[in-house]
C-alpha cells in the first residue's frame, strides 16, 4: 500500500492544478449520494468502498471521475476484471458499477511508479447502463478533455437520443391533447428554438401577462431574427405565414401557461441536446417521431433520412472544406447539416474558412412551404446556411440557373418516392436534375427505391440510359431494408453514386455492395437504433470497400453494366456460402413465400 502513494502523488500532481474547475477527493466523499452509493462497494465484497480519487465536477453534476492506483503496472488488469482489490482496471470498473446507479462515471485505473512507466486506462459507465465502455486512450488527460469527450462520445450521444426520443414521445402526446396538427407540431417547436436563440426573449417570456402576448412574442422574435440573418422579401413574408398559427392557434394563444411549459420543456430537453451535440438533424428527427403513428405526409413521398445515413453520404461523397454542396430535395436539411459537420472538421478551426463554409457552401432546394419552413430553421439553429435554402421547384429554370452560378461540386439528395407511378415524377429524374447543376467531375450520391435501379423496360430504363449517356455510374449499394422503419414507410432503398457530365464508359466496372447490415436494431419505443454501437466500425468497412473498390465475397464486388442490367449487388456478387446456416436457409424461404402471398 505504501507504495501506491507515489502512482496516488503523480495523479493527485495531475489533477490538482485544476482546482478552479473539479473538486477531488481522497477515499471518501462529502457528496451524500457518492457516499451513500460507495457503502457497500468495497473491492473484498462486504463493507464501504474507498477509491483513490472521486472527482466531481464544478459546472457538469452529471458526471464523476472515479480513480484505482495500483503501484506495479503488472497489476493494472486481469483477464476477466472480477480481481477488484489486486487490479487497478477490476477496482476501478467495480466502484463505476456501484456510483452509476445516479451518475454518469468516467473510470480510469492508474498504475507504475514514475510517469514513464505508467499505465493509464480509462472506461465510460453510463447512468443506469450495465457495462462500461473503453474510451479516449492511454494517457491522463486534462478536466477539461475529459468533459468534452464525454459529452461528444457515441455512449453518451445513444443515451441522449434515447432521452430525446422519450421526451419527444411525451411531447407528442401533450401536443396531440392540444389539438395541435402533427405537421405543425416541429415548426412550433423550430419557433420557440429559434427565439431562445434571443436573449432578450429568454429573459422576458416568462413574464408575459397574456398567452395572447406571449404567442405574438414568440412569432415576431422568431421574424425578427431571420430578418436579422439576411431572410428577406417573399422568403421571410412565407416563413411569417408558416409560424402564423401559433397565434391564432386556442390552445397555444388562450389557454393559460400552456405555452409557456412548453417552451420551458423545449429549452430544457432540446435546446440542451442542441448545444451539446452539434449538427445533428433534430428537427428531422422530431418531424418523423410526430408523423410515425399519423403520417398525414406519407401520400407527399416524404420519407426522411435517418442521420446515420445522411453522414455516411458526406463520407461517400468525400466531403472536405473547399466542396460545395447542393441537395434539390432539401427536406428538413439533413444531409446540408451532415456535410457542413464534415467541412467544418476539414477546416480545423479556421475560422474564416468556417464562416465561409455556413455562408456561400451550402446550398437547397425545398418545394413544401412547411418543410422549407423548417430546413430554415435547422440551418439557423446551427448557425447559417439558411440564405441558401430556395424555396420552390428544384426543375425550375431560374432555379436551374440560379444554382448553377454558385458551381456546387457536391451532390447530395433522398427524392420524393412516388405515390403515383403514372403522374408524379420520377426519382431518377430528380438525380439528372441535380447532377446538371453540378461542375463537371462532380460528385452525386443519391438515395433511390431499389425498384429504379431494376427496371429494364419502360420509362424508368430510360431514365437509367439517359444517365448514363451524360454521367458515370460509380457505385451502387444495397440498403438495409427496414431502413425508412421511423417514417413508417417500407421502401427497399439503395445508394447511387455518380460522376457528373462523364458519360460512362463501356469499359467501366461499377462497384456493388451489398450494405444491408448497418448494426441497427428496432425498439418498439424508439425504432430502429443504433443500441449495441455497431454502426461505426461498419460505417468504417462501407467506406473502405467503396473507396478502395474492395472485392469482398458475399459482400461487394466490381461490375461492367448497361442501362438493360440490374444495378444492384444481389444480381452479380459471389455468395460466401460458409456463412449460410440452416437458420438462414428457413427464414429466407418464409420471407419468399410471405412476398408471393403479399403480392
């Protein structure tokens, strides 16, 4: 024990310099609740549990600091983590199970006796969760690093979500009761997002005499703003109409304190997620949450990208700092908010490059006043971007012209899927749309129903002929099939990638992947989530095999094709028939026999 005290002297040196910021402690606690949840956490299994460290935080009470020493760094872990009094790691895992019944706990064991041997680990157990997770690496970091990491980590985000989506379920339900419509439910929440951005109506809303008073606040802040932020003339005069039912609205307008909670709970429960997880498509999300049990939309084609997906597109796309993006099928702005997050981290805090970024780089098209509505509102909830949003059709030619002049290299879009095969337009027509208005060389990566990379008759083949006439088809990706779950829509979907004004060649091998595993799971109160932390490291292989036109079996392959082919995986990539179990074999029938009933 006597030794421990020169890893304790190193770590207490480490940490002690940042008095103003953390409060440590030694073996116990003042903190009633740590003391009370370390009773019976002693590593002998009976009696009190005394850590080296606890640390707690001076602005962030959600989240504590737990530390083991251990003096030889051959004692730093054991192979299975249960030897919690003769290893560093098993100590400190054993106190985080104990304190993360009530918070969230960063665990980290220490061991060696000078700074050049030691040996540092770090684990995030989260509140109420079963296990610890490995995070950040091998080194002490500062208070600060520590915070930040935690509040940015996947861990941490899958649990924020998932309150979200609880939250937003609730709110739901309370909306429903207020009578207000499922479509109008995210632009009363854009609007009270967008005035907590002023000052002045964060200080002042609370002390409005009236609903009347304060639903009229709430829109003319919510004018005012965009006003200031460039918004102007016919575009402001629409988004006026769009807000204008919170004040006519009776629930809203009339009835006592009813709005006033609601901004409470919007501040507290999304604004919070808002700062704490930048550019993320919340709005998207809480429009498909309100529309998941009455999607009034689903006859309008409106099938909304989970954000997964439309970060694997700036990935896939190759997105950096000096692209220019153009989505001609806006929706609430997912995919602009997903490329702006990956220009902004190319950028690597040049600011003038950053400003440049949210300004002139980001570039949509929306055609439904309500949704137009609410991609400016998601723009200026993360800061810019939102002059750049059109509101109008993406085939008209001053539109055409108008996005042309900007030379957008990136494009991006998830196409209305038709109701109507007969009168509505086309998904492939709305790609040849967008990769018109892109430089040539350009980059167009495209979310369609399978069904259009099928065809071989009819108008859609010669959609897929024009395509190829003028541009080259790059790559083609099968997506999971319960993909579009959260929007109630059951469309198989895939990924098309093309180069822009290169015809294909008919020597040109198209890459195929089968991309139907994405590690996402359904959950009858959340949808489909990410809930084991799968999706990164398959993200990770996705791009790899697709940049790196990687030939894997059962997985991708590389395919010269016509017009007349099918372009998709299935059609042409070897099966890996190790993989197929007896399981497999049963289930893939019923599925088969299941769609010939159906169909």
């Amino acid at each position: 024990m006597a030794n421990e005290r020169k890893t304790e002297i190193i770590v207490r040196s480490h940490f002690e310099k940042y008095a103003s910021f953390i409060n440590v402690e030694e073996q116990i606690s003042d903190n009633i609740k740590i003391d009370k949840l370390l009773k019976t956490a002693s590593k002998k299994a009976h009696g009190k549990g005394f850590p080296e460290f606890i640390i707690s935080y001076n602005s962030n009470y959600d989240l504590i600091i737990v530390i083991e020493c251990k003096h030889d760094g051959s004692k730093h872990e054991s192979l299975n983590h249960d030897k919690y009094d003769k290893y560093a790691v098993d100590g400190a895992l054993l106190y985080a199970s104990y304190l993360s019944k009530d918070f969230d706990v960063l665990a980290i064991a220490v061991s060696g006796a000078s700074i050049q041997n030691l040996k540092v680990s770090h684990f995030l157990h989260l509140k109420g969760e079963k296990k610890a997770s490995p995070i950040f690496g091998n080194s002490l970091l500062s208070p600060h690093d520590y915070l930040n990491g935690y509040l940015k980590s996947p861990e941490k985000f899958r649990q924020d979500y998932n309150t979200l989506l609880e939250f937003t379920k609730k709110l739901n339900e309370k909306l429903h009761t207020y009578k207000i419509l499922e479509s109008q439910r995210s632009l009363l929440i854009s609007c009270v997002l967008i005035s907590l951005e002023n000052e002045g109506f964060k200080k002042s809303y609370k002390s409005q005499k009236t609903p009347k008073n304060l639903a009229t606040l709430l829109v003319q802040t919510v004018s005012d703003e965009l006003e200031s932020a460039n918004i102007s003339g016919k575009k402001l005069e629409n988004l006026n109409i769009q807000f204008g039912f919170i004040k006519t609205d009776t629930s809203l307008s009339s009835r006592p304190n009813i709005l006033k909670e609601l901004i409470d709970e919007i501040d507290e429960n999304i604004n919070q997620f808002i700062k704490t997880h930048e550019y993320f498509d919340v709005l998207g999300q809480l429009y498909i949450e309100f529309l998941r049990y009455a999607n009034s939309d689903k006859g309008l084609g409106i099938v909304l990208t989970p954000p997964h997906i439309t970060e694997l597109f700036a990935e896939l796309a190759q997105v950096n700092k000096d692209s220019i993006v153009y989505d001609n099928c806006t929706g609430t702005g997912g995919f602009l908010i997903s490329a702006m997050k990956k220009m902004i981290e190319d950028a690597k805090g040049d600011q003038d490059k950053i400003r440049e970024i949210k300004s002139t780089k980001l570039i949509g098209v929306e055609y439904q006043a309500h949704i137009f509505a609410l991609a400016v509102s998601n723009m200026y909830i993360h800061q810019d971007g939102k002059t750049n949003i059109i509101n109008g059709s993406c085939f008209d030619e001053d539109i055409i012209s108008q996005i042309k002049e900007k030379r957008p290299t990136v494009g991006v879009l998830n196409p209305p899927y038709k109701a109507d095969k007969k009168t509505d337009t086309d998904e492939l027509e709305f790609i040849l749309n967008n990769l018109n208005c892109l430089v040539s060389g350009g980059t167009c990566v495209a979310i369609v129903p399978m069904q259009s990379a099928l065809a071989q008759v009819g108008k859609v083949y010669e959609l897929k002929k024009k395509l190829l006439d003028l541009h080259t088809l790059e790559a083609v990706l099968s997506m999971p099939n319960e993909l579009f779950a959260n929007s109630n829509v059951g469309v198989v979907s895939c990924v098309m990638i093309f180069t822009a004004h290169k015809p294909h060649s008919k020597h040109k091998e198209t890459f195929f992947g089968y991309y139907k595993e994405d590690g996402f799971v359904k959950r009858k109160s959340q949808g489909r989530v990410d809930c084991y932390g799968r999706w990164e490291d398959i993200k990770e292989k996705w791009i790899t095999n697709y940049i790196n036109r990687k030939t894997e079996s059962g997985f991708s392959t590389n395919r010269i094709v016509t017009a007349n082919d099918e372009w998709c995986a299935e059609a042409y990539m070897d099966t890996d028939f190790t993989k197929i179990s007896e399981v497999d074999f049963i289930s893939e029938i019923k599925k088969y026999v299941a769609f010939k009933v159906l169909n």
